[in-house]
C-alpha cells in the first residue's frame, strides 16, 4: 500500500521534480525504492532518522 501512494505522488510530479517520503519498518523500505526503480525513477538516497528512513526520489 505504500508504493501506491508514493506512485500516486509521482503522478503529479512533473518529470525531474523530487518527492521525498517518510517509511517506517523493513518492508517498505526494501520495496519502495525497488518498485521506483522498476518504474525508472531515481533513488537519490535514503536518510536514516530513528525509526524513520526518508527516501528521496527523482520523478523520471
């Protein structure tokens, strides 16, 4: 359910604007990233803070 809503948020995103999202736990952060990168967006990192990983994501 994650990476529907992180891709329903790229969806607006004009082409080369950032989204940065928030993920909790192990799951979604092994598949968000993963499934942007099948779309063929660009992962420009992932910042740990705590119990939260921020992913920065490049709209393709």
């Amino acid at each position: 359910m994650t990476f529907v809503r992180t891709k329903l948020r790229l969806e607006r995103l004009k082409p080369g604007e950032i989204l940065k999202v928030r993920l909790r736990g192990e799951e979604p952060l092994r598949n968000v990233p993963r499934a942007a990168r099948d779309e063929g967006h660009t992962i420009m990192g992932i910042e740990a803070q705590g119990e939260v990983h921020i992913v920065t994501i490049r709209r393709a």
